[in-house]
C-alpha cells in the first residue's frame, strides 16, 4: 500500500486526453464535496505541464464555483493566453459532467536577479518537533480519535502541527484573536520536480487557512455550528522550495461580515525565509 505522500503524488498525475486537456482522479470520500486544494493543486499542474519547464509559477488567482462531486474525474481545459519572452500565462478550467466547476489563472516567470530585496520576518515559534501532531493532540483530548477522523487521519498527506494550543470549548474561544499558525510537511517524499512540491504546497494552503476566521468564534475541532466553504484563493510564491520539508503557514484574519470571512497567510521555511504568500475568502452560513 503506498503512503499518503505517494498518493498525493499520484493524484497530482494528470492524465493526458488530448493537447491543453488533461483528467484528474477525484478520490471517493465521506466529503460533501471535493477538497479544493485538490483542484487547485491539479488545475495548476495542467497550466504547468503545457509550458517549457524552465519557468516557475510565480502567482496563481482562482475561483471555485461550484462544489465537485467526490469519485466522478475531473477535466482540465488549459488556455495558452501568452508566451512572451519572461513570463507565460494560462488559464485552466475545471469541468465536472459538464460543468465549469473551478478556473484558475496562472503566470509563470522566467527567474532572474532584481535590484534589491526584503521580507516580513516570521515570527518567533517553537520548532515543528517539539510540537505534537494534530492526531497526538485530539486523541489526548478525546482519548480516541471518532471513526471518520480516524480514517481521515491515515490519509493525511500533511504531517499538521498547531503552534497554539487548540481551544476546546466555547470558554476558551472567548477573547481569542483571529489568527492561527501551523508547520506543515508532506509526511514522506515527494520526488524532485519542482512542479509536484508547487502543486502540492498548493494543495496543503487550503487545508488551514480559514481556520483563522473561526478561531474567535467556535473550537476548530468538534461539532461545527456554521457550514464553509472557499470562494476563491489567490497565491504568489517567491522562492523555490520542498513540500516534504517543514514550512510555516502563519494565518490571520484581518475582517469576517457579510456571511464571508478573509483570510491571508504567510509561509516560511524553517531558516525564517518567506516563500509564498496566501489570499483566500471562505462563504460561512449557520448550519
């Protein structure tokens, strides 16, 4: 049996159905709905499979809009609209029995040295090993994980661990700021191509960052009294990197009204550098 590294890997595979078109795999799972990381993480390996290689993807804006269905393929329509001289762009869109369920927009820059440089710093957390998985600490908590987080669990491709410590209960939610930090890695390896650690670290943005919009009104772990869902995500990445080392997303909320809460996220390595910086607003309505 492979690992849940691998099958993202495999997931992240399209299939090649005829020029600018590829078919993803949609697991068949217990969700209502297919995850979004996925399609993004998809739809961004069909922009990347019809450029030359040589240029990363350096920005990505997308819109879900329509929930797809878990277990039925998903077709990749990819756009070439520009080939120029250092940047490429595509556009790709998603459709599912016929319908346009996701698209995204995706340039691509040739690298090259710019004049000068900068960067937020991180802040300062503890290191990814001194903090227990998101499995250690529900079990301690629970004393069992629930038979659908279990098998959830297993199939995790992302090793998750919180640096603050997860509310359980209303009480503790009270007071709370809108923000929320994970590290992340892949929980085994994912190859050498640069194109599967962008796509899957697409994958991983989507897993937590809303969490931030719900920190100051119910615990992340639990019954959930409002329905969520992501209307749209946009990423821009600013150095190379590997998903299957540890990585820093730091999430806040900056204003949640109207039935929408935004999101944004910063991710670091673990040598304080800033790698891809993360915008997301997610729908909530009382369950």
């Amino acid at each position: 049996m492979t690992n849940p590294a691998e099958r993202l890997v495999d997931l992240l595979d399209l299939e090649q159905i005829e020029v600018n078109i590829f078919r993803g795999r949609s697991p068949q799972e217990s969700l209502q709905r297919v995850f979004g990381g996925q399609v993004a993480g998809q739809a961004l390996v069909a922009a990347g499979r019809t450029t030359d290689g040589e240029r990363p993807v350096h920005s990505l804006h997308a819109y879900f809009l329509r929930p797809g269905r878990p277990g039925v393929p998903i077709v990749y329509q990819v756009e070439r609209v520009r080939d120029g001289r250092s940047f490429t762009t595509r556009r790709v869109t998603a459709v599912q029995q016929g319908r346009t369920i996701f698209n995204l927009t995706a340039s691509f820059h040739k690298p090259e040295e710019g004049p000068f440089e900068h960067q937020l710093p991180s802040r300062d957390v503890p290191d990814p090993e001194s903090l227990p998985t998101v499995t250690e600490e529900i079990r301690k908590h629970l004393g069992a994980l629930p038979e659908q987080l279990e098998r959830m669990a297993r199939r995790q491709p992302f090793d998750i661990r919180y640096v603050d410590r997860l509310r359980w209960n209303p009480d503790e939610v009270k007071g709370a700021e809108p923000r929320s930090a994970v590290w992340m890695r892949a929980v085994g390896p994912l190859g050498d191509d640069p194109l599967v650690h962008t796509c899957a670290l697409t994958y991983a943005s989507d897993m937590t960052l809303l969490d931030a919009v719900r920190i100051p009104v119910e615990p992340l772990w639990g019954a959930r009294n409002f329905d969520m869902a992501s209307l749209d995500h946009a990423m821009w990445f600013h150095r190379p990197f590997r998903a299957d080392e540890w990585f820093l997303y730091d999430q806040e909320s900056p204003i949640a009204t109207g039935g929408r809460g935004l999101a944004r996220g910063r991710i670091y390595d673990l040598e304080g550098r800033l790698l891809v910086s993360v915008v997301q607003e997610g729908l909530f309505r009382t369950l």
